[in-house]
C-alpha cells in the first residue's frame, strides 16, 4: 500500500471523524483506520505521529 496511502486514509478518518463527533458516531472513521492498519510497516509512522500529537482529538481518534 505504501505510506502516501497510509497517509492519506489516516488524514481522510481524522476528518470523517471531527465531521460525525457531533453526531455521537465514534465508529464513522473506523474503517479508514482498518484499511491504513493493514500495512502494518508503513502504518506505524501515522500511528507514532497520532500518538504524539499535541491536538487531544487525535490522539483520541488514534
């Protein structure tokens, strides 16, 4: 898959889910990080920054 795609699903879950947080739907972005989590090489650059994130949402999305 390679990490652009990582990158890409990673940043497409992070929007889904700032988009639905209003709605209660915590499961919305779920699926993007799935598809982002099968490479498991290339996910964990996106992961690491997630985690070490200064912005509470994302390190709560991660």
């Amino acid at each position: 898959m390679g990490a652009a795609v990582v990158a890409d699903l990673g940043g497409r879950a992070l929007a889904v889910a700032r988009t639905v947080e209003e709605a209660g739907d915590r499961e919305a972005h779920a699926d993007l990080l799935r598809r982002a989590a099968a490479d498991e090489f290339a996910s964990v650059p996106l992961g690491l920054e997630l985690n070490d994130s200064g912005d509470l949402f994302e390190r709560a999305v991660e």
